[in-house]
C-alpha cells in the first residue's frame, strides 16, 4: 500500500522525466534552427529579412509591424543617415489586381518550396484554380529537391577536399620516421635520406643535375 510521501515521489519522478524530455527536443529543434540559419546565410540569403517576415505572417496586427519598419527607416533619415531618396516602402499599398489563376500559382509554389502537402491546397482541386495551385506546388517541390541536390553536392565536394589535404611533407616525414599506419606495418626505409626521398618522389632536381655532370666531368 502506497503512501503521501510514495505517490509524491511518483509524481517528481513522472514531471522529471517529461521536462528532460522537452528539453531534449528543444535542444534539438535549436540546433536544427542554428543549422537552418547557417545553410541560408551561407546560400547568401538575409536571414534577418525572413525573420520579419515570420514575425509578420504571425502577428495578429501586421500593420503595427509594418508601422516599426516604416518608423525605422524614418527615424535613420531623421538621424541623417544615407538612404536613397525615393523608397516604396512608403508608398501607399495597391490594390492586387494579379489574376486569381497566377496567384494560386505562385501559392502553390511558395507551399512547394516550404515542404508542405498537396492537401494544403486552399481551392477545390478540380477547379481551374485549384489545378493552378497544384502546378505551382509541383514546381516548387521541383526545385527545392534541385535546392537540396545543390547542397548535398557542396557538402560532398568540402569534404572530399578534406580528404585530400596530405602533403608530401607529411608522407616524408611518416617514411622516415617508419610511422606510416598501413597493414604490413611501419615502412623500413634503412639508412635512405630525406633528400633521397625527394628526389624519388619529384625527381632530381636541377641542383642535383648540375653536382652529377661535375662529378661525371671530375
């Protein structure tokens, strides 16, 4: 029979559990945004710029947002710092007069290029407008599999010259000192010099050349 003090104890153990746990994922879910901020600023993309606009796309009041951009801008003019005489930004919004058709299209597209899923359609999928949508998606699931590929490749590529980065001083030195790892063992060079070893790997060279034909004339 369980007491205060063991159903207490069971509680401290349940809630400690589940707080690592979601600490563990937040750690990750960090790391993962650390990386993903790290591949777009490498890609040369303005991270802050996305950061506004997610701030953007969650705000309840987005014209206060927009307001802090335009009072930023203001204000650096007012201070005197240098800023192109003419900027949209404060030009009054237009109306959007793009055809529904091509801005169901370019939704599709962002939504393809974000990873997200042909149910995500907002149109009835038979429509015309739908049907829109859904190339735009295919595209951009297209070209962000392209994006990924171009990644992978440069990766790859850093990596390989890793690999490579052995000198030839660094493969003397290994042979001389008989400290090169392979199967058989550490190599026996006996009583071969350095310079030997030099000229084995890049020839002889012309100092080497001229000391023979004078010591042949000799």
């Amino acid at each position: 029979m369980t007491g205060e003090g063991d159903n207490i104890k069971g509680m401290v153990i349940f809630h400690h559990g589940r707080i690592k746990r979601a600490t563990a994922e937040k750690d990750s879910a960090v790391g993962s945004l650390r990386n993903a901020k790290k591949q777009a600023i490498t890609d040369e993309i303005d991270v802050e710029a996305l950061e506004f606009c997610a701030k953007l796309q969650k705000a309840k009041k987005p014209h206060e947002v927009v307001q802090h951009l335009k009072n930023k801008i203001l204000y650096a003019g007012y201070l005197g710092l240098d800023l192109p005489r003419h900027f949209d930004l404060f030009d009054e919004p237009k109306e959007d007069r793009t055809p529904i058709e091509d801005k169901a299209h370019e939704d599709g597209l962002r939504a393809g290029l974000q990873d997200d899923v042909p149910e995500a359609n907002p149109h009835d999928p038979t429509s015309a407008t739908g049907q829109s949508w859904l190339r735009g998606f295919h595209a951009g699931t297209a070209q962000r599999k392209q994006i990924l590929e171009m990644q992978a490749e440069v990766i790859k590529g850093e990596g390989d010259e890793g690999d490579d980065e052995e000198t030839v001083d660094d493969s003397l030195d290994e042979a001389i000192d008989g400290t090169e790892d392979d199967d058989d063992g550490p190599t026996d060079v006996g009583e071969v010099t350095r310079s030997e070893l030099e000229e084995r790997i890049d020839g002889p060279t012309i100092v080497d050349m001229n000391a023979r034909r004078k010591n042949a004339a000799e």
